[in-house]
C-alpha cells in the first residue's frame, strides 16, 4: 500500500516500513523506478522481519558510517540499499529474486 506521508528530509522520496511505502510528494506514486526500489525492501523486511531488518539496518549504517565518515555513502553502502539501488531499474526483478538476495551485497 503507497501512503502519501510528508515527513521526509528533502532528500528523500519515499520510504518502507512494512507494508506500507510512503512517499513524500504525489508525483513520486507515479514513479515506477522509485516504487520498485521501495518493493524490494518490502521483500527484505519479509525476509527478515520487520524488527530485525531495521535493527540490522541501523547497525549496518553506524558501522559504514564509522568506516567512511559520511552519511551519503554510508547509506549507499548498506546491503539492502546496494540491493535495492542495483535492481530499482529491472522490473522484473521481484519475479526472480532468490531468497536472502541482498546477502551478497554484504
């Protein structure tokens, strides 16, 4: 389900907490690219629970932002956004995605 949600920092179109997507402005429900993106970290909170995928979520974000010093790529780091960011474009990604995918973005 796609809620429009106007809380977000500027930088940001849309986030998942399952089983909803929200998304900052209406014109983002049209983007295809971007709701993808946001499907496939439905599948990842699926997998691993929603308390444990945030949890690791946060964890793997503390621990690139130590090692880079720099929120922008320590967020592009984590497992689940390389996931998300290096399939956001195939649509058909969802229909073939193996269980646990984003592991190996480890």
């Amino acid at each position: 389900m796609i809620v429009r949600f106007k809380f977000f920092h500027s930088k940001y179109a849309a986030m998942t907490i399952w089983p909803f997507i929200f998304i900052k402005d209406k014109i983002h429900k049209q983007n295809e690219i971007l709701i993808n993106h946001e499907k496939i970290h439905l599948r990842q909170q699926i997998e691993l629970l929603w308390g444990p995928f945030f949890i690791w979520y946060i964890f793997e974000f503390l621990i690139k932002l130590i090692i880079y010093n720099n929120r922008d790529t320590a967020y592009r780091a984590i497992s689940f956004e390389r996931e998300a960011y290096q399939n956001e474009s195939n649509l058909e990604y969802l229909k073939k995605r193996k269980f646990w995918a984003f592991w190996k973005n480890m």
